[in-house]
C-alpha cells in the first residue's frame, strides 16, 4: 500500500481594495468626528471649569464682604454704645444765659414753646394754689407759716419755671414780669428791661424766691397790669395751675353771675361753672387783641377739669400754645 500526500495550493482570493479604502475613509471620518466631539467636550468642560473658578471668586469676595459688613457693624454698635453713654452721663446742653442757674431742664424749646417776642410779659399765677397738686395739701399749706407756703413743692417749679422763662429772653427783646394773686404786681424791674440786662434778670431772680403764693386768682388784675406798661405786649406768657376765682368788675350788675354769690362776697367758695364764667368774661373784656400770642404754661390742680380747655381755647385763638410740661421740668 502506497499513501501518498498532496498539497494543494488554494487559488489565490482576490482583494478588494475599493471596500478597504472605503471603509479606511470611513473610519478616518468616524475617528475625526470622535476628535471633535473630544474638542468640544474639553472645551465645554474648561469653560465649567473657568465658571466655576469665578463664582468660587465671587463667592469669596462675597465672604469677605459679608465679614467686612460684620465688622463695621459690630464697629458701628459699639460705637452706638460708646454715645447713648456719654449722653447719658452729659449735662444738658445751655445755652450762655444771662444769669447762670444750677437748675436742669435749660433747653431752649419745652414741646414747641420759644421765648420770643419784641415787648414780652410773663403772668405769673402767685395765688395759693400754686403750692400744691392736691387741694388737701393746698388747705394745710394756707394755714401754715409764710415759709410753709414758700416751701411748697408746686411753688418751688414755679420758681424754677420763672427763671427758666427769663434765661430765655432773646438778648434784644424788652420783658416785664408781672405776679398776680387778688392784685398785680411787679417780679423784678417794674418797667420793660432787655434780656442782655444781667442785673434786672438777676432782679427777677431774687424777687421771684421772695414771694409768699396766697389769696386767690385774680388774672384780670394781670391783664390790666400789663395794658398799662408805656407800650403794649407784643407776645404773653402765663403760668398758673387754673381758672381764676376773682376779679375786679362789678359783677353784681351782670346777668351771668347772678348765681355766682362768691364774687359778691358773699360767699367763700366759687364754682368750676362761675371760674368758666369770670374767665371768659375776663379775657373777653380785658384779654389780648389780635395777633398778640398768648402761651400758657398750665400746672396741675385737683378738681379743675375745665381750665385746660378754657386756657386752650384763649391761647388758640391768639395763635400761641397751650402747654402742660412733664413734672420733671424743669
């Protein structure tokens, strides 16, 4: 047995070169499109990373705002604090008075009020109610010594408000002082004098701590006293606690105080009704003309409801104000 082996050589296949070129292009396209979708996303990718470092920046100068913001803040409070206690320890500002006073309360303007005015005249109320609030203490104080009276803690404000007023007189303004209980009379110089003159407010000064507050209200008796200077007031101040509760009419002749027994003599006591009556007779007749202001300083008194709407109506009529300070002032 023979075994005999052949090889056999295959036929050679054919190549296609157009299918491989083709598909060489093919893939060189996809291979490019590949790089360029790799740009793109590099390029997005570094424009994220550029945002993100700026906000990052942003972010911190936006910290170091808000801590600078802190700061100040904390700077500004302090600083806050450091004022409300160097105002609270102050004096209160004054202004140069003419006569130097110890007294607190030396601001120029109580609620509106401004001394002003070319020929002023205080009315001051020296009757016996101005020694106290409450109308048991009013009794035992009439009662009591000179100095009782003087004493009394309504009287003392009184005086403090006195000299308050004359400190404030505008240098080249020309003021009397006028006190007024069942009569008139003068507190200080009884003629006009300057606010510049030193010793007439210092005359003031001394006049207003000697007065006793006794009798009764008599504030036509002021009004009078005032018409009669050598010029007329320009501008008025009152101080007083309430409505008055005598006068100097004959009211014997007059209808509307037929009942009011009190102003005949007749009687020891008047009525909130007669008080209205004789003060709206009294400014009627004896009152301020027009343009002529007149400014109240109104201090309390127990069972005198009505001065405060008599006293408002007078002084809003004559475009001046009608002021009931805090009873710490001055």
């Amino acid at each position: 047995m023979i075994l005999i082996l052949l090889k056999l050589q295959p036929e050679d296949t054919p190549i296609d070169l157009d299918e491989l070129k083709a598909d060489l292009t093919l893939r060189q396209e996809q291979e490019g499109e590949l790089k360029a979708l790799l740009d793109q996303q590099k390029n997005e990718e570094a424009k994220i990373e550029a945002e993100i470092s700026t906000l990052a920046g942003e972010t911190r100068a936006l910290e170091e705002e808000v801590a600078a913001t802190e700061e100040t803040t904390r700077e500004k409070i302090a600083e806050l604090d450091t004022l409300k206690e160097r105002i609270l320890k102050s004096p209160p500002a004054q202004k140069a008075d003419v006569v130097q006073s110890d007294q607190g309360g030396e601001e120029e303007y109580l609620l509106g009020l401004k001394v002003e005015g070319r020929r002023i005249a205080f009315l001051i109320d020296t009757s016996a109610s101005m020694t106290d609030e409450n109308l048991i203490d009013i009794i035992k104080r009439k009662s009591g010594t000179d100095q009782d009276k003087m004493d009394g803690p309504k009287w003392k404000r009184t005086q403090r408000i006195v000299k308050w007023l004359a400190n404030r007189i505008p240098k080249t303004s020309d003021a009397v002082f006028i006190g007024f209980n069942e009569t008139a009379f003068p507190i200080g110089p009884s003629v006009w004098f300057r606010g510049s003159d030193a010793s007439s407010v210092q005359h003031v000064f001394s006049s207003i701590d000697s007065v006793v507050p006794t009798n009764a209200t008599n504030l036509e008796a002021a009004l009078q006293a005032a018409k009669q200077k050598s010029d007329l007031p320009t501008n008025y101040y009152v101080v007083t606690d309430g409505l008055p509760t005598e006068g100097d009419s004959n009211y014997g002749s007059l209808n509307p105080f037929a009942s009011c027994t009190s102003l005949f003599g007749k009687s020891s006591i008047i009525t909130g009704e007669c008080r209205r009556k004789l003060f709206e007779y009294t400014v009627r007749n004896y009152g301020v003309q027009a343009g002529v202001p007149v400014n109240v300083i109104l201090l309390p008194l127990e069972g005198d409801p009505g001065a405060a709407p008599s006293y408002w109506s007078w002084t809003y009529a004559t475009g001046g104000l009608l002021i009931s300070p805090a009873e710490n002032w001055p």
